[in-house]
C-alpha cells in the first residue's frame, strides 16, 4: 500500500468521521477578548482571551510528549475539586474508579493536553489553546499557526507548542493577569535566521526526505511537529517531526543544539528519559531508537557541544510506533503502536531489556501516559486502559470508556491525598482528549478491583472505499497518525 493511501486510513466509524468534519470545520467564537498579545520572530500575530461566564468544566493533561524528570511526578491539585463517583466504580471503595467530569466545547479535535499544577491547557486543530482552572475555563489564545499537534509547560511557566507548520512558539503568562497569555518567542528564533544569513555553512535546509547521519543545524522542520518533550533536569527541549529527524533546543536562550536525521518516515513520539542522558524516538516505520546524549569539550575559546549518538535500536516491527512513555520511578518504557499493543522494556545497569506486550487495545494505541506505578494508553477504539506495575508484571486495573472519536491525548497524575490512605492504597487523576473533541477527567485506583474490566468493544476501519469493516491485524498495522486533512477526505469521499 502507497504512502498516500495509507495516510487515509483512519479507524473510525462512518458517523464518527462525518461528525468528525463537521466539527472541524465549526466556527469559534471566544466570550471576550482581553489584550492582544505581540508578533513572534515570524511574524504571525496572537490574541488571548478570558472567559468570565462561569461555565464549568475540565480540561487534561500532556500526552506522550511531556516533561521528563528523574523526580516523582508531582501529584494534581486537582484532586481536591473531583466529587465522588457514588457507587457507580469500579475498583475497592466506592467510585474508586470511574468518569468524573467531561467538557465538550465546538472547538475541534483535541490533539494534545498538557497539566501545570492546577492549570491544565488543551490544544485542538482550530489554532486555540484553552487553558482552565478549578474545573472553569480560565482563558485562551489564538496561536495563528494551525493545529497545535503538542504542548509541554517548563518548571518557569513557559508554555512551548508544537505545530503543523514546523515550529515551536513559546507562551508566557501574563504576572499581573494569569488569565493573559503573550507570545514571548518561536522555535527557531529571528537570531538563527539572520545567523544562518551571515554563516551558512553551519545551517541547512534539508529536504523533505532526506536521510543521512548529518549533524548540521539547519533552521526548522520541514514538515509538523509531532511531538515535543522535556529534560528539565538538563535544560533541554526535544522537538520531532514527521520530516524524520529530531532537534535539541537549550531551553535557556531557546538555541537550536543540534538536528538529527533520525527514521526513514514520520516520527510520531519523542520521550527524554530524565535517566543515564536517554532520549527515545519511535516511527511511523515501525522503529524504536535510543539517542544517548553526550557532550564534547569545548574548543579553544567556544563552548561544549551536544550531540546525540544513536545507542540502540529498541524495536524493530512492521506496526507504526505511535506512543512511548517513560516511567523514570520504575526505570521502564513504554511503546504503544497500531496493532494495538503496547510492549515495554526494562531499563537495567543502562541497556534495555524486554519485558513483555500488554494487550490492551482492538486497534491502534495513540497515546500513553505514566504516573507511579500506573501506565494509561488510549486507543482508536475510542477506550482508554489502566494498569498497574508490581514486581516487574503488570494488571489492569480498567478499561475506561466514554469516548465516541479515538483517544489522541492522555496523561496522569497522582491524587495528593492518596498517600495518605490507610490501606495503601494510590489514587490517580486521568485526563484523555479526544477527536469527538471531549476532555474528560477520570479516577482510578491502583487497587485491583473485585470484577474485572469490562471486554472492549468491537474495533471497526473506516477507508477511503467508504466501507466501514470489522478492524484486523493487517488494517491496524497500515494505519498511521496523520490528522486532520487526511481525515476530512476520508470523511468527504
């Protein structure tokens, strides 16, 4: 099957992507607008806006691309604002696990979640970013560059986004006005532009297809930005593209260190470990790599470089890699694809080794998320699935459904008062974003609960020959992550 036609290959049901269209294609209109923020390097102007009407809801957090740390994952805040679930969960003690609140709003797809303490920020393929509070929504901004594809928020504040047209924009809020939000930068900045005009040699533009090992640093991506992530511990801001290839930013001065021509196709989740200098890249051809990062010496009167040299490849498969995520307590990685597994390797004395496959999903995984010992993918089936780590082997813990479009966004934090439980127990806040253009926000608990998971529901395809069918092994491998375009035209056909 050519590229082409496996681009519009989309596990959706027929309503599903009619619905799909129609909601991408839906007007938006913010209550008000509060100042307009200024232009960025490339000259695209922005504008934020506050919502003062008292509507609630929630919003969710960061997806595969998130912020990497050897630290324990912070706990939500957010915990304190859940109400009970009643007697309607699943798991040891009453709504133990279950849906908590869900927020729909005529905004598009959501495409990419990301949590800061109590403000959780969602970005969706109608260039918003909607940013809430205590289960309100809060305020926005416009970024005028397309649909944000990745969100990641750094210890000072700042709000980097990841977005089709291959650059990063950088967000600040406003000290005296949390609810404004400036744009204080892009990725690359004006500064490489005209450095790249006075010594060219050191910048590149590559094609679009271009393979190779070269270690220049040209400008930007050629094509969107699929994913970002972030070693805090470092300094260092991870950007991948389905152009191949991955770039090292220095989070301080926002400076490009280093491109890497990384896969032979589009790569669709970059993780920084947060341990031993590792960063993995995981593609649409069907590979895991593994980058260490290593620094030279600095010449005479310059400064050390970074570069990544490739360590390993992890996987090797003909199934898309559509998610990795790390858990820096455990030391294990997680790698979801579109046969609907999601296998994992344990990371020991500083090689990888495997673990074993969860079976988790019908169709394609398109995200996952860790916090503690419990790991969340979300799947095409529209379905999210929780598991629990103990002893190197893993249950699940639920199967989460709520959702009537695939599950692109996830992540999970900690409750802060489940340490405190008598029994032991650990309670987790789940966020997932959807293409039905939900957030919803879940509780789980790390306990195994007395009846098992509810079965799955059955899988469907929807392709170009407009002929929904039950979804196989051979359909899930061909599918690949790319949105919205393809998906209207599988949604017109």
């Amino acid at each position: 099957m050519g590229s082409g036609h496996r681009k519009l290959i989309h596990l959706l049901r027929a309503e599903q992507a009619a619905a799909a269209a129609s909601a991408a294609s839906a007007s938006f209109s913010p209550k008000s607008f509060s100042s307009s923020s200024a232009s960025d390097d490339d000259g695209c102007s922005s504008s934020s806006w506050q919502t003062n009407d008292g509507a609630g809801g929630y919003g969710s957090a960061a997806s595969s691309p998130s912020r990497c740390s050897a630290s324990t994952p912070p706990k939500s805040p957010w915990a304190a604002h859940l109400p009970g679930l009643g007697g309607g969960g699943v798991g040891t003690g009453a709504g133990a696990t279950g849906l908590v609140a869900s927020l729909v709003k005529e905004d598009g797809h959501v495409y990419s979640l990301a949590a800061a303490g109590d403000v959780l920020y969602t970005g969706t393929d109608s260039e918003n970013v909607r940013v809430w509070r205590d289960r309100r929504e809060l305020a926005g901004f416009r970024t005028g560059s397309g649909l944000v594809k990745a969100i990641v928020v750094a210890d000072d504040g700042r709000i980097f986004t990841g977005h089709q047209d291959g650059k990063v924009r950088v967000w600040r809020a406003d000290a005296g006005d949390p609810a404004v939000h400036r744009r204080v930068g892009s990725l690359p900045r004006l500064a490489d532009y005209v450095r790249s005009s006075v010594n060219p040699s050191s910048y590149v533009e590559t094609p679009r297809r271009r393979r190779g090992r070269r270690r220049e640093v040209w400008l930007r991506h050629s094509d969107a930005v699929s994913c970002l992530s972030l070693d805090e511990g470092a300094g260092l801001l991870y950007s991948a593209s389905w152009d191949g290839s991955f770039k090292v930013w220095r989070v301080s001065d926002s400076r490009c260190l280093e491109s890497v021509c990384a896969h032979d196709d589009a790569i669709n989740t970059v993780a920084a470990a947060g341990f031993d200098g590792v960063v993995f890249t995981g593609s649409a051809d069907g590979t895991v790599k593994v980058w260490r990062r290593e620094e030279e010496p600095a010449a005479s009167g310059g400064e050390a470089k970074t570069r990544h040299v490739l360590e390993t490849v992890l996987r090797e498969d003909e199934s898309a890699v559509t998610a990795i995520a790390v858990s820096a307590e455990g030391r294990v990685v997680y790698v979801g694809s579109s046969d609907g597994d999601v296998t994992y390797w344990h990371w020991i004395d500083g090689e990888a080794r495997y673990g074993g496959a969860l079976r988790a999903h019908g169709t394609a995984v398109m995200c996952l998320a860790v916090a503690g010992n419990v790991v969340v993918s979300g799947s095409a089936d529209r379905t999210l699935c929780a598991w629990r780590r103990g002893g190197g082997e893993h249950s699940r813990l639920a199967v989460l459904a709520g959702h009537t479009g695939p599950v692109k966004c996830v992540a999970v934090d900690e409750e802060e008062t489940s340490s405190c439980s008598s029994d032991g127990e650990r309670r987790f806040v789940v966020y997932s974003g959807s293409l039905d253009g939900s957030v919803k926000v879940w509780r789980i608990s790390d306990i195994e609960p007395t009846n098992p998971p509810p079965r799955l529901p059955s899988p469907h395809v929807w392709k170009r020959e407009d002929q929904p069918a039950a979804a196989t092994a051979a359909a899930a491998r061909a599918w690949s992550p790319y949105q919205t375009s393809e998906m209207n035209s599988v949604a017109a056909a």
